[in-house]
C-alpha cells in the first residue's frame, strides 16, 4: 500500500515569491492535514481538509491557504514568502473521523 | 488556552537504559493521544490511547494514559542506538477547533 507522498521533496525560493506544495493521501483516505515545523519547533496545525472541505485552520495568515481536490489530494500554497516560512511542511492524512494520522515525508521549503 | 507539553526537552543516555518520557496536555474535550516517533522528517506512529490506565505494549515500548492527572508517559525499556529520534505526542479533541496539537518533542539520543 502507498503511503501519503509529497511533492517536491525540496523547494527553494526567494522573499515575496509564491510556493505550492502537493499531498497525495493514502487511499483510502479522506482527510488531508497539513502540519508546519520549523527548526527547533514542534508541529505546527495549518489546515485540515475532509471530503473536499475546509474544516479548521490554524492560527496562520490568509497567505497560507489550500485546497483538496475530488481524488482528495490536497495542495498547499504559500503566498508572498517570507524568510520566517523556511520550514518542513508535513501533510498526514485518515480516514474521515478516524483518529491515526499517517504522515508524509515531508516538504522541505527554503525562503531566502 | 490549549497546550501539549513534553518534557525533558532532550535526553542522552546509554545503551541499555530505560528511559520514560511525559507528556501533559490541557485541552477541552479530550478525544485521544497519539505517540509519533520522528527520526528524519516523516513521524511514524506508535501509540494511540484513550482510556485511562490501560498500557499499550509494542516490544520494548509501551505508554499509559491518566486522564485524571491529564498526562501519558512512553516508556522505553533496554534502550539502543535505533531508538534515538524526537518522540512526539499529539492530543487530540472533539471540539472542532483542530484536530490535533502537538507537543515540541523530546529529543532522545542513545550511545553506544
């Protein structure tokens, strides 16, 4: 069984640039939850999507929006980077109301 | 406020040792607690709990859950190289406003 992929492994961009980062859950799975962590922090909740909706967000700027698409595949998108974004984003996702996050391996996004 | 916090913030041991590490949490509706282990970048599960007082055993490692006292701790028992990694806990709610926040790890290094 796949697991939950991420795409690209690395990413690299310049202030005030934009990023997109990808997540495909496991099938199966209906939830999506996109997680931040940077150097030296814990996890960070940004979003959490189910069934193609936006159920939470954390306590982020509108700039870091997304959305999940029918195949429940969800992307994340960081508007007008900043240095302070430089960070692993992890998408997890479950099955709707279940309670095991599975995680990806990660999106590494460098902001200089 | 809602708050997961984990302590000791590292810990360096010897091969052998046991080592236990805490996790207490304040959160409203309290729904389970998960234990992750992080080693490069993707965490991987381990435990989840939601009743008080019943361990959760998988070889060497094993977890208790207080609901009273409102924290869980992770045993681990005979430690080697291989366990070494952040462990991170992860409580979850009903109340809608996130589904799972975070602690900031500990991070556990074992030499040989």
């Amino acid at each position: 069984e796949a697991g939950v992929t991420q795409s690209p492994t690395h990413l690299i961009k310049t202030r005030g640039q934009q990023a997109t980062l990808r997540c495909s859950p496991i099938s199966g799975h209906t939830s999506v939850y996109w997680y931040q962590q940077a150097l030296g922090l814990g996890l960070q909740f940004l979003l959490w999507y189910d069934e193609g909706e936006e159920r939470n967000r954390g306590n982020f700027p509108p700039r870091f929006s997304g959305r999940q698409f029918p195949n429940y595949s969800s992307e994340l998108n960081v508007n007008a980077l900043e240095l302070e974004d430089s960070a692993l984003y992890l998408c997890a996702s479950s099955q709707s109301g279940a309670n095991v996050l599975t995680f990806g391996a990660g999106s590494r996004l460098t902001v200089l | 406020e809602d708050k997961v916090v984990q302590s000791p913030l590292s810990l360096v041991v010897h091969e052998g040792d046991t080592v236990t590490l805490n996790c207490s949490y304040e959160v409203t509706n309290f729904r389970s607690l998960l234990w992750y282990k992080q080693e490069k970048k993707a965490p991987t599960f381990l435990f989840m709990l939601t009743s008080s007082g019943i361990e959760k055993k998988s070889g060497r490692l094993s977890s208790i859950l207080d609901k009273k006292e409102l924290f869980s701790i992770l045993n681990i028992t005979a430690t080697q190289t291989g366990d070494s990694a952040v462990y991170l806990c992860a409580v979850g709610s009903t109340s809608g406003t996130y589904k799972y926040i975070f602690g900031t790890g500990t991070r556990l290094k074992v030499l040989a």
